[in-house]
C-alpha cells in the first residue's frame, strides 16, 4: 500500500444513539478511493446489506481507527457512513 496524503473536506456532526453528539472528520478522496468508498456504500445500502461494508466506508473516508469506530452502535455507523457518502459526492460542501 502507498503512503497516501489527505487533507480534510468537512467536519460532520450528528447525534449518537448514545452519545449525544459524533464529530468525525471525512477526509478528500482521490478519484479511486472515491470510487471504492462508493462500490462499498451503494453494495451495503442497494445490494447485500452488509453492515460490515459501511463500517469499511467509513474506515476509507474518514481518519477513524478500528478500535474508535467500535465505540459507536450498528446506527451509528450506518449513519456515519450515510453522512460521509454526501460529502464524498460533493451533496454537502463547506459552508
């Protein structure tokens, strides 16, 4: 794997089931991540549901660690990757 250099696009922040607020940093993708982080979203959310595939996503689009991403519930995380998925496609830029 190359080392690769990204640069955050957006601060989301949304409510937890239980904790009151997530703030997590989606980071700028190049074209191929980008690519992959869709292939995974849209495989989770319109063919095998699995949730697996968007804590994946997420790992891709964001500077969270295994271990930190453990700490939310299944929602959560399907919600993560949901909001990381507008801003990936540019829906939700920087205001």
């Amino acid at each position: 794997a190359s080392i690769r250099d990204y640069y955050s696009i957006m601060k989301i922040e949304l409510k937890g089931e239980n904790k009151k607020k997530i703030e997590v940093e989606v980071k700028s993708l190049n074209l191929d991540d980008r690519g992959e982080f869709n292939d995974m979203y849209s495989k989770a959310t319109f063919g095998d549901l699995k949730w697996s595939l968007f804590a994946k996503s997420v790992l891709l689009a964001t500077e969270l660690t295994e271990e930190e991403l453990n700490e939310y519930t299944d929602v959560d995380v399907i919600n993560i990757a949901k909001e990381c998925y507008f801003v990936v496609n540019k829906k939700k830029l920087k205001k």
